[in-house]
C-alpha cells in the first residue's frame, strides 16, 4: 500500500530536549516536505526536499533541521525544542518536483512543555 | 511573499444544499492549485488543477480555475453529512506548497 509514515503520532516532551520525527515514503517519490497546522494559521511549510542531499528552507523554518540521506526517509529534528513550536505536524510527499498530488502522513501531534 | 486566501473560513448547511469555496492566490511562478479536504487526521487530495477554465470533476465535487483573476471555486452539490471537513486550498509556486487557512463545512441532517 503506497503511504507516507509517520513516527510518533504523539509526543510531550520538555523544553530543550532533542528529538526527531521520523517520516518514510515507500512510493520512491522525490519530493517530500514537512509542514506544521495551527488554528487559525493552517499548514504552513517548514521545509522541503527535492531529491536526496537536497533541501531547502519553507516558510517557517526556524527552530528546525532536516536532513535527506536517503530518497525514502525525511526526519524533522528539533535541537532544543521550545513551547511555541507545540503543533500538529505532517509529512508529505510526491512525484517529481512539486506540482502533482501530495500524500500525508497521518500526522505527529506534538507537545512541548 | 506568496498569498492564499480561502473564504469563507466556516460553512453551516443543510443536508441537500449546494455550497461554493472561494480560494484567490497571489503567488509567483504558479504552476498548479490543489484542493485537499481534511477530516481530523491528514489532508487527502481532492483536485489539481493546471489550466483555467477547464473544470474538474468527482462526483458531487467540481471545481474550476481562473488565472486571469487568480482564484478556484471548489462547488459540493446535494450536501452530506460526510462532507463535513476543513477544505484545503493549495497553490504551487516554484519549488513551495502554500496553503490557505482552509473553510470549516459543517452539514447538518
């Protein structure tokens, strides 16, 4: 089944303590991002990958790295997380450069206290 | 600094009705406009549309773009209670995926 993979769906951490989010596509999409949802604000884009090696800040990507080793795999790793980056956060990925139909992952709800 | 405004941001309708989604852009380098509906969980894709005027269509669902006037509509005829969701506009520029606020349909019986 063609999906995008994400890990954990939830977590409460405490301010400061690293942690990475895990994303995996089995559809060998070049194309994957990383965006978080807040209400009133709606997803906003963290960042984006083109190919493996290759990436690129999104609209709100302080706080945040990513790295793309592999074409598959696309974690979000925050250093020293602080409360304003609690958020609902998702993976998504597609075809080709952007411009297709993106797939989401199911979500990681994430709370920093 | 790309711009997607989507109105309104909530709906209340009656089961039957017929609804219409506004999504206006201002983007550089468009390439394409996509509609996701959201239900609690993640965003599943809706439609992509590339080209004005022509319209796409899913059963109840259609839309329709003008990139002359830099808008979609998203219409949902003979409303259910299943179509209650957040419906998501997204437009492509470049390399970046921006997203509207979405508009929160709530279809009552």
């Amino acid at each position: 089944e063609a999906q995008v993979t994400q890990n954990p769906r939830y977590l409460i951490t405490v301010t400061g303590k690293k942690l990475t989010v895990t994303c995996s596509q089995n559809m060998n999409h070049e194309y994957m991002s990383w965006y978080r949802q807040d209400p009133g604000l709606g997803l906003r884009q963290i960042y984006y990958s083109m190919n493996v090696e290759v990436t690129d800040k999104g609209d709100v990507p302080e706080g945040y790295k990513v790295s793309r080793k592999e074409k598959r795999n696309f974690p979000l790793i925050l250093e020293s997380p602080s409360p304003n980056q609690t958020s609902l956060y998702f993976c998504a990925s597609s075809f080709g450069s952007l411009g297709s139909e993106a797939f989401f992952g199911q979500g990681t709800r994430l709370t920093v206290v | 600094e790309d711009k997607v405004v989507q109105s309104p941001l909530s709906l209340v309708v009656h089961e039957g009705d017929t609804v219409t989604l506004n999504c206006s852009y201002e983007v550089t380098n468009f390439r394409s406009l996509l509609w996701y509906k959201q239900e609690k969980k993640a965003p599943t894709f809706l439609f992509m549309l590339t080209s004005s005027g022509i319209e796409k269509k899913s059963g109840r669902l259609s839309s329709i773009l003008d990139k002359k006037e830099l808008f979609s509509i998203l219409n949902i005829t003979a409303t259910q209670t299943g179509d209650s969701a957040v419906y998501l506009c997204a437009v492509v520029s470049g390399s970046r995926l921006t997203f509207g606020e979405g508009t929160q349909l709530t279809v009552n019986p």
